[in-house]
C-alpha cells in the first residue's frame, strides 16, 4: 500500500467514525502518515538527507 493510499484509507475511515476516541486515533495516524509523506517528499527532493548526521 503506498502512503496516498493509506491516507485515502484513513480519510474513509474519518469519514465513518462515530466515536470520538475513534475519530481523535485516525486523526492522530492521519497526521503521522501524512508527515511520512512530506519527510518521504523531501528527501526525493533533496531538501534534506536521508543519511545520518554523523
């Protein structure tokens, strides 16, 4: 599963959510994979390194 698809998962699933403790957890995984994505976008970009600092 890429990250768009995941995401495009999670969103169905907010949109589905009755509960708010199930709502606030796929919120929170749908801003984790979400900075997944603008970390994976940035080192494809080179604005930084996937390589450790030291």
């Amino acid at each position: 599963m890429t990250i768009e698809q995941h995401i495009e998962e999670l969103l169905a699933e907010l949109r589905n959510a009755v509960c708010t403790g199930e709502r606030r957890q796929i919120e929170t995984e749908l801003e984790l994979v979400k900075a997944e994505r603008e970390v994976a976008r940035a080192e494809q970009d080179g604005r930084v390194s996937a390589e450790p600092p030291f």
